[in-house]
C-alpha cells in the first residue's frame, strides 16, 4: 500500500503512520531499528528496493529523504505492506527551505529506543560523522565507489573516521577475504613475502584489500589499475608470492575466479561482485563499530603506496 501526502508537515506524517499501524494492523514493534536514506532522486529508489529487501533479515523503519530547489514544501510518502518489504518506508521530498535542516526532517519519525543508520548511498558528506544525519547515527554507510576519483575519496574517508563509520567498498571485500584466509589456512604453511593486487581504476575495493593484504600479512604489497578495455569492474587479482610459488585468485570474467597453487589442480569459485542488497544487509547485522575497517582505512590505507598503471 502507498500513501501519497503532498504539501504536508512532520507532524501530519507521524499522524499517517500511526493510522496506518491502527487500521491495517501494521505494527513497529518488531522493527529493530531506523535506516535513514539520504539519496538524489536518481538513485533513491534502487536504495529503497535493496533496503526493502534487506528488512527481510533486519525488519526496520526505513526514511528516506531527497531534497531539491524550489519553493519551501514538504512532499511525503508512506509505503508498508507488498511495497515495502518487511519495513514501513517513508519518502520525504523536501524542497527549498524546508530541506535546510534534515535532522529535524527525520528526528519526529524515530523508531523510540532503536539504533539509528544513515547510509548514503551516492554523494555523502565531507565528514559523516559530522554531519546532520550522522551525528544521530550509531552507524554511517558511504560508498567510495561512488565518487569519480577513488583516492580522494578514500584518503578522506581516512582523515574524517570516526568509529561507527563504514563503506560498502569494504563490505565486497567479504568474500575475498574470506577466500585468502581459508588458503593460507592451508598447508603449507609458509610465510607469504610479497603480494599484488590488480583491479579497475574506479574500483576502491582493491585499495582497500591491498591496504588489508598489507596491514595483516605486513609484507610489501603492490596495487594496480587495469586497461578499463580489459576489466572495468571491481578486483580482478591477487597474487601472494610464497617461497614455494605463487598462490592466485584470478577472475577470468566477473562471476567467476580460479584459485591456483603449486602443486595442485586449479579450483574455480563462484565469485560474483556483491549487490548493493547483501552489502547492506551485511553492514545492517553489526551495529558496533568495525573496528579492522576502521584500522584498515586509517592506518593500512595511509601507508600504502600509490597505485601502478597497467598497460
């Protein structure tokens, strides 16, 4: 069910909501926390579809608010049932000075006593923490792969941490590390002595697994662009040199990598780039602070060294 509420007030939406709960039997008391969505028009509605997704794992209240020019108005929008997933979505569309303060915007519509995420999912603020939206956050999402140079946005991501603060670049390292991992787990058990990591020149995640790779192996780690005619998405390998050759995880195309290793037959993995619903579904299980991005991308960020660019 949609309600459309134009030209209208926080106040009159709150109302909405708790006639909604009272005639449709829709109720918040099984909603675990608040997902606030700060988003352009252009993007808003694929967030809105992977956080309605989401809220099958993490049923919650979802807000999301878009702001745009014009005379002062307040536009709203409240969705539940079929159309919203297991949450209750409400849309804000605040133009002119109606969307000066969006704390306020969003501060009458809190679930009582439940966390609070912000995510951005496009253009974020300079500093999140900091921010309006941020400041009332227990959690904050960005997403570096967003912005059109990778290495500004992530040494400022760097500068401005706070913890509570996260970004989906990290969440689709998941799986390569968990990959990494389990083969070093294997025999034989040698030390790795250097690795290189290869991936597109807009993907951020293949810094961030670099910066990871040498943080956790402390070994020189190499990173590198590749030819955006070759692979123009996400990481493409790595490679982590041993005393009895090299392991590599390589993506011949982007659902699937092979794993080889001396000695042994190649292995080929199922592993697709995540989707923008198991990233934030993924951010959505941990409401503390994560502390290895926080370690990565203040400390393993900063002493990595510059990217190479592949021919």
């Amino acid at each position: 069910m949609i309600i459309d509420i134009p030209d209208t007030t926080i106040s009159q939406v709150a109302k909405q909501l708790v006639k909604v709960r009272e005639e449709g039997g829709a109720v918040a008391l099984g909603r675990v926390l608040t997902l606030i969505i700060a988003a352009r028009n252009g993007v808003a509605e694929e967030a809105i579809e992977a956080a309605n997704d989401a809220s099958r794992e993490h049923p919650m209240r979802v807000i999301v608010l878009t702001v745009g020019e014009g005379e002062a108005r307040l536009d709203a929008q409240i969705r539940v049932g079929g159309d919203a997933g297991a949450s209750e979505v409400v849309v804000l569309r605040a133009f002119g000075d109606a969307a000066s303060n969006a704390e306020s915007l969003v501060t009458g519509l809190l679930l009582p006593d439940a966390p609070v995420v912000a995510w951005w999912p496009d253009e974020a603020p300079l500093d999140a923490a900091d921010s309006p939206l941020g400041r009332i956050a227990q959690r904050r999402i960005t997403d570096a792969a967003t912005s059109p140079d990778v290495r500004d946005r992530l040494s400022l991501l760097s500068r401005t941490h706070a913890p509570g603060d996260t970004d989906l670049a990290w969440t689709r390292l998941t799986h390569w590390r968990e990959q990494l991992a389990a083969v070093l787990d294997q025999p034989p058990f040698e030390d790795v002595t250097s690795a290189e990591v290869r991936g597109a020149a807009a993907s951020p995640s293949t810094a961030l697994l670099a910066a990871w790779l040498q943080m956790a192996l402390d070994v020189p780690v190499t990173w590198s662009y590749e030819n955006p005619s070759e692979w123009e998405e996400g990481i493409k390998s790595v490679r982590l040199t041993r005393a009895s050759g090299d392991i590599l995880l390589e993506r011949p195309s982007p659902s699937v990598a092979v794993l080889t290793q001396p000695g042994q037959p190649d292995h080929e993995l199922h592993l697709p780039r995540r989707t923008l619903r198991e990233c934030l579904a993924e951010e959505l299980r941990r409401l503390d602070a994560d502390l290895l991005y926080g370690r990565v991308i203040t400390e393993g960020w900063s002493h990595l060294g510059p990217p190479e660019q592949r021919a």
